[in-house]
C-alpha cells in the first residue's frame, strides 16, 4: 500500500508548502478533474518530480499517474473543421460535469435527494454525508416509534424480535440477510453518521467520488426501508 502520509511530507520539504496549502492544491485539483485523493497527490507529486515508486505506488497505478497528469496538463487544441478553419476543441473545464449533474446522475431515493442535494451542491460534502444518514436514523425512529438513537436503534429494530423486517425470516437466506441489515445499519451509524456529526472537518469527505459512493449507500439502506414498510403493510 502506497505511503500517501510520506509523499505529503516529501512534497511539503521540497516546495515548503505548509499542509494547507498542498491540501488546497489536492481540493483544486480533484474538483477540476473528479479524481480521488490520492490521485491527486500523486499527480501533483509526479509533476514536482518526486518518485513514486519508493513509496510504495504500485505499477498499474503508476500508469494511471501518468495518464492523468497528461490530460491535466493538455490544454484544448484547434482542429481543423469543414470549412477548412480552425475549431476549437472544447477544454476539459468546459465539458466538466457540476456538482448538481453529478449528484442528478446517480438517482438516489428521494429521501436522500431531499436531506442531501442543496448541502452537495452548495460544496458542503461533509453535510450532505451526515444528513442523508441522519435521514436514516430519523426515519427508523418513525418507523418503530422509538425514542433510541443510531447505534442502539438500529441493534434493537433489527434486532432477533424485530420491529422491522424485510422478509418473514422464513429461511436462513432471509435470516442472513436480515442480520447483514442489522450491522450494515449500525455500522452506518456509528462509522458514517457519528464522525461527521462531532467533528468540524471529515478530510475524507473532501474526496466527491467517495461522497457520492456514501449517499449511495445511504440510499440503498432507505430502499432497505421501504421494503420493511412493503412487508409490514402485507402482514
């Protein structure tokens, strides 16, 4: 596994950037392309000549650097058109989706559109992250009626005489799945939901592709939902 902390460090002594500024540089470049983190600091590391290798970064990875750093690089260029003049072709920045495309491209359950887009295309992806899964919490404490919260909530509404289900257990297939319900819920909860809600900054959240992986997950776990309602209305 790549050393990120060490390149960070490497890149820092050689271009005496304090921290801020190389995080600045990352948060630029992966709004302007939509890579991960890492990538970034890669791509930066390789355009201040540092080796990758030593750290760690391995081959395929390598190749990938490579290639973003070209295409971050490349200006448009003019190619000719019918009538024999110059076209320009569009620029990376002006075909480069928004906030709201991105977030409209992944269809999320409405619940999480409604608890999370204006955070999301505001820029503030930490928010978004947490209210789409206090979105969650809050609707399974409608659900049951329950006064617990996260962690506890979710053990007890899934829990072996369960307030909420998506099946009638009959099977140990559907057993197995309603248990993966139950921790995926609680680690929801404590993993996702919790950090975000005590802390002012969650630097992983400044990575959008992770953000919008998260607000997926969190619209899977409202589909999960709307199943139990399905079942509880059928029983």
């Amino acid at each position: 596994m790549a050393d990120d902390r060490a390149i960070r460090a490497d890149l820092r002594k050689r271009k005496n950037w304090s921290s801020q500024n190389l995080s600045n540089k990352i948060a630029a470049l992966v709004n302007k392309q939509l890579m991960s983190r890492s990538h970034a600091l890669y791509v930066i590391a390789h355009e201040n000549g540092v080796k990758l290798e030593p750290f760690g970064v391995d081959a395929a990875t390598l190749i990938e650097v490579g290639n973003l750093a070209a295409r971050y690089g490349q200006p448009s260029q003019a190619q000719p058109a019918s009538n024999g003049r110059a076209a320009s072709t569009p620029s990376a920045a002006a075909t480069k989706s928004t906030p709201a495309s991105r977030f409209a491209s992944r269809d999320l359950h409405p619940r999480v559109s409604r608890a999370s887009r204006k955070a999301y295309t505001s820029g503030l992806q930490q928010e978004a992250v947490r209210s789409a899964f206090q979105s969650v919490n809050n609707r399974v404490k409608r659900l049951t009626g329950s006064s617990r919260d996260g962690r506890d909530l979710m053990g007890w509404a899934f829990s072996d005489s369960p307030q909420l289900q998506v099946s009638d257990l009959a099977t140990e297939s559907t057993q197995n799945e309603h248990q993966g319900i139950r921790f995926m819920m609680q680690g929801a909860m404590t993993g996702i939901r919790n950090p975000r809600a005590h802390e002012d900054h969650w630097e992983l959240d400044d990575d959008p592709i992770q953000v919008l992986e998260l607000l997926g997950f969190a619209s899977f776990l409202h589909r999960c939902l709307d199943r139990c309602e399905s079942y509880a209305a059928t029983s």
